[in-house]
C-alpha cells in the first residue's frame, strides 16, 4: 500500500483509520483509511466493486464500521447519528439526488437551515418578530445561494421538474445552507451533460476557496485530476494508492487496477 502521511495531522479535517464493514462472508471495506486535509479537494477512486460506495456511508455513520475509527476535526464520530455529524458541519450528497420532488426549489433549499427559532413551539409563541426575521434572512441567502448556481429562475418550480444534473446543482447548493465544512459529494458528474459538469466543477471550485472542504467519488477522471489536490485509490476494499493527481495517474498498480493487469 501506498501512503504519503494519511493518518490524521494537525491540517487534517478527516481521518478514518482501519475501518471495515463485512455484508454476510463478503468483506466490502476491509482495514480501510483515509485522511482530507482542511480546505483541499480530495478525491476517492476505484475500479467498480472496490467499496468507495460503502466507505462513504461508513465516513458519515449511515453505516456502522465493524471496526475503525472516525475523526471530525479531532473528535470521534463513529457512534454519532448522521443528523448529529451534520450539525458539526459534515456533509454529503448522494449518487442519485435526493431532492423532495413535490416541494419548490426554494422550499428544498430552506430544509437544509438549521437551529431555526421556529423549530421550538416556545419559541414560537414568544418570538414571533425573530422567527419571520430569520424566515427573511434564510429565504433571501437561499435565493442567493440558487442564484449563484443557475437555479433562481427555478425557485418556485417543483423539484420534481428540474434535469437529473439540476438536481444535483440543488442538493449541493442546498448543503451551503447547512455552512459546511466538508462536504462528501458521491458522483457530482454522473449522468451530467458536460456543460453542466464545468459548471459543477467551477462550482467545487469557488466553494473550496470558501474555505469547504471536500471529499469526491467520481468516475470521470477527467473531474479527479482536474480539480483534485490529492487522490486516494481502492481496490477490493483496501488501500490501493495515494498521491497527486499525477502521480495516480502514473501508478502501475492503479493502471492495473483499472485495466485488469
């Protein structure tokens, strides 16, 4: 296996080390880690079947590693309820965006606020002037948000009306709603036209010079080495390789990985 200081240092942001997770006899991460550095753009690859799917539902606890251990800025995390991980600014989206088809652009957009005065009935009862402020301020820094990313034209259409890859402009944009972090995107470019991917990719781009860190599965190596600072490779559940763009690129055992050498 190669590594070049993978395990957790005083730049990281995210560290997992030695997890595994069986389904049944198959063994689909097996003695994984990983490490992001703060405000990088790192990437996950793999052949298919290699466990990236999975080693991302262990990083955010929508499943429970069998063994390993999970660092968020410094603190474990493996035995905390994604909602929770979520509130430390720790973020992903899915492969398929999940957006609430019978809702507006706008409406999915205000879901991903968070610690609103209006979440407390006692609240509401006595802070009714705060509640429509916040209301205002969440609704005019959500317009911004989608008009940032192409969406404000969209904001009072159903969800349900938007392309499979502004769907996956609105789960992302949605997530800045949260102020993240670090935010685990799961095929950004899947089934995405190529104008919009550039547009996806200037987009990872900006928001990581925002100071979000981001952590990306993606199949098109194009996207990888064009927007990330580092690389990690897996194999059949296992580390397989760790480097620059570069450098991955020019990994006989990766090529092998890939071509089946």
């Amino acid at each position: 296996m190669e590594q070049n200081n993978q395990f957790q240092t005083p730049d990281s942001i995210l560290t997992a080390v030695n997890l595994s997770k069986s389904f049944g006899g198959l063994k689909a991460v097996n003695n994984a880690s990983i490490d992001v550095k703060k405000n990088s753009i790192t990437g996950l690859i793999g052949p298919n079947g290699a466990g990236k799917s999975t080693l991302f539902n262990l990083l955010s606890n929508f499943l429970k590693a069998d063994t390993g251990e999970i660092l968020f800025e410094g603190q474990a995390i493996q035995n905390q309820p994604p909602h929770e991980i979520a509130r430390k600014g720790f973020i992903r989206t899915f492969q398929v965006a999940r957006v609430l088809s019978r809702l507006t652009v706008l409406e999915n957009m205000l879901l991903g606020t968070q610690n609103q005065t209006g979440e407390s009935l006692f609240s509401v009862l006595l802070s009714s002037n705060k509640i429509r402020r916040e209301e205002k301020e969440n609704k005019e820094r959500a317009m911004t948000i989608l008009e940032s990313v192409g969406l404000a034209q969209k904001a009072y259409d159903y969800a349900g009306a938007l392309s499979g890859g502004q769907r996956k402009l609105l789960e992302m944009a949605r997530t800045l709603m949260t102020n993240p972090k670090l935010i685990l995107l799961d095929e950004p470019a899947a089934g995405v036209n190529p104008t919009l991917i550039n547009q996806i990719c200037e987009h990872i781009v900006n928001w990581n010079k925002q100071g979000i860190s981001f952590l990306i599965i993606e199949h098109n190596m194009d996207v990888i080495m064009s927007l990330c600072n580092h690389v990690w490779v897996l194999a059949e559940g296992s580390n397989l390789a760790y480097g620059t763009p570069e450098e991955i690129q020019n990994n006989d055992k990766v090529l092998d990985a890939y071509l089946g050498g």
